[in-house]
C-alpha cells in the first residue's frame, strides 16, 4: 500500500520508510486522477516497474479528496507474478 500526495510525491509506503522523495507525477496511475480530480472511481495500471520495489506490479489506485480538492491517490499494488498464477488456477479445466 502507498500514499502519493497532489504533486505526485510518494509520502507513505508499507514496504520500507519512505526517506528521500520519490517523484511517481509521471506515472499514468497518478496522472489519471489528478487530471481528472473530481472523478472518484478505482484505476487498475497497466504493468510497471515499481520504484521503490524494483518488481513488476499492476497498481489499483482511487483518489484521496480533502474539502472537495484533489489531495493525491491511494495505491494499492499486485505482482504482475502473482495476478498471472491467479489467472492461470482460476481459468484451468480441471482433468478427470
């Protein structure tokens, strides 16, 4: 789970402290909603290579609103990895 404030900052990160800023404004998971601040609905990514864990992820983000502004989104990530073996088991035949 992450927290990315209006200028796109990354402020929180439940994988390690956040020390230095990390500057995620690029991403389109950020841009979707600060583009669009009063549109509250949940954005699914495509397949990026995370920042701060260097792995490949799907990033499912909504928007933080504070007093009718946009304050930045809420991100929530899956390993590319593990969404495609969930795939792949909820897809399979099973054999008799």
């Amino acid at each position: 789970m992450a927290v990315i404030d209006a200028q796109g900052r990354l402020v929180f990160s439940n994988l390690a402290k956040v020390e230095a800023p990390v500057d995620l404004s690029d991403r389109e998971h950020f841009r979707v909603h600060r583009d669009h601040p009063q549109q509250d609905r949940l954005y699914i990514s495509k397949p990026v290579l995370g920042r701060v864990s260097k792995q490949w992820t799907i990033q499912f983000t909504r928007p933080i609103h504070k007093d009718g502004q946009f304050a930045g989104c809420w991100c929530s990530r899956c390993r590319r990895a593990s969404l495609a073996t969930t795939t792949s088991r909820s897809t399979s035949v099973p054999t008799a």
